[in-house]
C-alpha cells in the first residue's frame, strides 16, 4: 500500500478516525508521518483532526505561499498548527479555501439566522435612501420639483439620523 | 449585588466568592423539569467575537487584557448578572476550575487559562459567560430537563442586550464570525445531557447514535469533545451551525432527543418484561456495593449511580431516595470530593472518601422494592432468536469533532 502523502514510499503508520460518524483512514509512509508529526500528536495538523481531514490542505492549496491576513497577520500555516482562524477578516482573506470547507460541515454558505438589531436598523435604513434616491431622480426628470424638495429634505433627515 | 473578583479585589474576596458558589448547588441539578428522568439538563451556547479585534487564540496578551478590559464591564452590568460572581482566571486555583467544569460552568480548555481570561456567571448558575475562551465570548445557559427551548430564550435575550453595547463581528453572508469556521453562523451550539441506561445495558445505543450521526448530530461523553460515557451519560448537540436558523436547530434536536426518550422509555419496559433478571441483578449489584463498599473509583461510581438512579425511575426506591442519588452523582466527582478536604488526597483516599460519602448518603436506603415492582409488571418470556444483534460501530467517546461548549 503507498502512502496517501508522497505516493511512492510504502506505508506504515495508518491512522484512522472517525469524522462525523464516517470513518477516515489514511495511510501514510515513515517519513510523510513524521513530516506530518503524528507520532507526536500534539503537532499533527490539528486542523484536520478537528476539520476534517484534508482541511488544512484545502486552505494551502488554495492560498497563495505566504499570504497573510492584512488585519492581524495569520497566515495559513497557523491554521494548519491551530484549526483556528486569527481573526473576523480572516474569513475574507482565506475564503477561497474557506468555502468548499464550510460547505462540507455545514448547511449551504448563507447564514439564515439571528442579525443584529444595529445592522438590521442600518439595512433598512440603507434600502429606505436607495429608494429615496431614485424616486428623487424620477422626480427632477418629470420636472416635479415640489414632490423633489419634499424628498430631498426626507433624504437630508434619514441621513442626519445615520 | 455583583461581586467582582479581579486583581484589585483582593484574594480573601476571591476565596469567600469562590466558597460561595462552590457551597451552593447549581440550580439546574436539581432533577426537575420536561421529561427530567432521562434528560437531565439542557444547554445552549452562543459564540461571540468583537468586530476587529484578533480572536483570543491569535491576540497577544496585552491584547487579550484590552479586550477583556472592553468586554468584561459590560458582561458585568446585565440585568440578568445582578446576582453575579466574576472571576479572572488566574485568581481561581486549579481545584476551584476543576470543580467549575464538573459544574459544566466553564469548559475545561477555559480551566487551563490564565491572565486575560475570565468568567462571569449567576448565582444560581444557569448563566454563565466565558471571556477569552476560544471565542471573545462564550456565553452559555442551562436548565434541568428537557428545556432548550427556554435556555435559548434566555440566552438570546442576553445576547441582544450585548449587542447594544458592543459591536460583534458579523458577515451578512456568513453570519457571526467564530475563531473555528465550525461553529461560524449562528455560533449556537445546543446540547442535551441524557441518562440512557437501558439502551446500553440492551445494547442499543451504537444504533442509536449512527442513526443522530447520520442526520448531523454529535453524541459525546459526560464532559464533551473527546470523554468516556460514563454513568450512561451521553450528550447530544447540533454541528451545523450554518444554513439553519437558530429555532430550526433546537427544533430538530427537540425532535431527535424525544425520539431517544421514547426508545429509552421502551427499552426500559421490554427489560422489565423480558430481561427482568439481568435487570434485577444490575440494580440489585449496584445497590449493594453503594451501600457496602469502603473504596471506589470515580467511573465505578458514575456507573453505580446510573443503575440506581434507573432504580429509581422504575419505582424500585422511593422518590425522596431519588434527591440523594442525584446529589451523589456531582459529589463524587473527583475536584468536588477535594474542595471538601483540607489537605490534598491521593488518588486512594479519594477512593475511600468517595465511598464513605456514598455509605453515609445511602445509609437510610431502602433495599430496591423487587416484589412491588415485578407486581405491576407484565412479565414476557423471552424470546430466542429474533433479538436483533448488536450493531458495531462508532465508539460513543467521539474522538472527531469540536469543543461541545
């Protein structure tokens, strides 16, 4: 059997483990194992114990060598080390990679649940001026001005709120 | 009123706070509520990080403490912690978050924190939030029985008043945004603790827990991501946390954990009426050597309890018997038997202490009413060959997986 890593030397060391009740096996040669620190399980990519195996993997596909989060500076090695991310834009950073792992553990990209009440109150608002925007247009185009002046000043006071 | 233990509160507040808590039980212990003979409590959690700041496990300490600093006032001046104890981390000794995480009030990653780190939780400790865990914030609520419906409530309430006063990182696509992309979008993690004797001792729990497995569901042991089931104690919890809104994830659980009653509450009768002897004998063992036994390890006594406390569900002992057996069960918990003694016990005293705390408990027990119960039994001679054979499979002390807090 050749290793699942290199895929030329022999295997020796198989490690399976049990992912969301699907069993994982992976074969893997003397070296690649060592490489990969799992006689010392405290250094093997914690990602894909946690994850999944192949977590770690997809991100470093993915991410171009030395790519680092503008925000904080994680890189995705940490992850590899960590399963953790380094921060809130880190999921902008790293979304190439990120998605094809979220889709595999959850229920499709989109949150569908609990929104803050500020954002919420902001959304709204925000549609509320786009709207407001291009009634005022349509207004000045068919030479209403009155209906304008009112909407411009209904602008002028959402925006005061912002 | 809230009492604040931190660097400038001194150490004796810190100890007479900490004895405090420590002196009362946790409310959610006390074995009522829906359904409460199988499901003994239920919990929600929700993950929280401040919008721009690095998560906990990146920050640098100084970081850490600033952040910390910006959260901890606020978690502190919530309605709901008037009553509250708040403790940094590094003012509690190993022991005293030891016994915090056999209360299920902190996680025990959040055990090994030090400076930077601290929890905030009410006085009848069914609230609690963790600051610098993994995430920012951590913030849990637990109830006795089967009532995740309202320790979600709970909790959400706490959550919305948060929000007014901090800005948590959110993605309108992604939802909240979480240390680990696991528990990203609502950051919600619902879990139940159920006591299932009967479908170990029938062996049908590794059927049951493949069937929660497939549908996306978590079974673990006593104390989480990677423990032994022991005391037939078994947890079982949601992993998607993204796609789904918040009450179609506690109502699908609600579902499952229902259905795990009813096979639960069958298993129990089809082993009075046809298995009766291998049942009878398990209580009758267990009640013997709670009663008699001078030294006893912490699983053995996990899994004593389990069969008396099933003894008691089937009516075997009377219900004020049932109170003792489940005080017993948080007791006999290693840090709890420690806090309890003024010097620090090796593994065999403890053995001992545990076993003179269970004697002294159940010194009033009544031997188990076999002639009562079997009365009302409709006994049903087994039947050979058609018992469906045990399924192999999964271990139920998943090593897969994330942290269950």
């Amino acid at each position: 059997m050749l290793c699942d890593v290199c895929k030329t030397e022999t295997a020796s060391v198989f490690l399976t483990q049990i992912v969301d009740g699907k069993m994982q096996k992976v074969n893997m040669c003397e070296g690649c194992s060592k490489a990969k620190g799992v006689a010392d399980p405290t250094g093997f990519a914690l990602a894909d114990l946690l994850l999944g195996m192949g977590a770690a993997q997809q991100l470093e596909r993915t991410t171009p060598e030395g790519k680092r989060c503008p925000q904080c500076g994680f890189t995705q090695s940490e992850f590899k080390k960590t399963g953790r991310l380094g921060c809130s834009v880190c999921y902008g950073t790293f979304s190439e990679g990120l998605e094809p792992m979220l889709k595999g553990m959850h229920k499709g990209l989109k949150h569908t649940g609990k929104c803050p009440e500020r954002l919420q109150r902001t959304q709204a608002r925000d549609n509320a001026l786009r709207e407001l925007h291009a009634d005022l247009r349509h207004a000045v185009v068919s030479e209403r001005y009155e209906d304008a002046a009112s909407l411009r000043d209904k602008i002028k006071a959402l925006e005061f709120e912002a | 009123m809230l009492q604040t233990c931190g660097e400038n509160w001194g150490i004796k507040g810190v100890i007479m706070a900490i004895r405090n808590i420590l002196s009362k039980s946790s409310d959610w212990l006390r074995g009522e509520g829906p359904h409460h003979q199988i499901v003994v409590s239920s919990r929600v959690r929700l993950a929280r990080n401040l919008s721009g700041a690095p998560f906990p496990g990146w920050a640098k300490k100084a970081e850490r403490t600033q952040i910390l600093e910006r959260i901890r006032p606020r978690v502190e001046e919530l309605p709901e912690m008037a009553d509250a104890f708040s403790f940094a981390c590094q003012d509690l000794s190993a022991l005293e978050k030891q016994v915090l995480v056999e209360r299920h009030l902190i996680s025990r990653e959040h055990a090994a924190k030090g400076p930077g780190s601290a929890v905030v939780m009410n006085k009848r400790q069914t609230l609690s939030i963790m600051i610098n865990e993994e995430d920012h914030l951590r913030m849990q609520a637990i109830r006795s029985g089967l009532q995740l419906r309202a320790a979600f409530k709970a909790l959400n309430k706490v959550d919305s008043e948060l929000e007014q006063k901090v800005d948590f990182a959110f993605d309108p696509v992604l939802g909240y945004l979480t240390a680990c992309p696991s528990n990203v979008g609502t950051g919600m993690r619902a879990s139940a603790m159920l006591h299932v004797p009967a479908l170990v001792l029938s062996e049908q729990i590794n059927q049951v827990i493949q069937a929660v497995n497939k549908i996306g569901l978590a079974v673990r042991g006593l104390y989480g991501e990677g423990t032994e089931a022991l005391g037939n104690l078994f947890q079982i919890s949601n992993q998607i946390t993204l796609g789904e809104r918040e009450e179609e994830i506690i109502e699908r659980l609600q579902k499952v954990i229902l259905q795990i009653i009813d096979h639960e509450q069958n298993a129990r009768q089809t082993l009075l009426q046809q298995r009766s002897n291998t049942l009878l004998d398990s209580i009758g063992r267990s009640y013997g050597t709670l009663r008699h036994a001078y030294s006893m390890g912490s699983k053995e006594a996990l899994n004593l309890l389990s069969l008396a406390k099933l003894g008691c569900d089937l009516g075997f002992y009377s219900e004020e018997q049932q109170h003792a057996v489940d005080e017993l069960f948080m007791e006999t918990q290693p840090a709890h038997l420690q806090k309890g003694s003024p010097k620090k016990l090796a593994t065999e005293e403890r053995d001992t202490l545990r076993a003179d705390i269970i004697r002294r408990k159940l010194a009033e027990f009544q031997p188990p009413d076999v002639a009562g119960v079997m009365a009302r039994v409709q006994v049903v001679p087994q039947k050979t060959g058609e018992e469906t054979a045990p399924a192999e499979g999964t271990e139920p002390s998943g090593e897969s997986s994330e942290g269950a807090l």
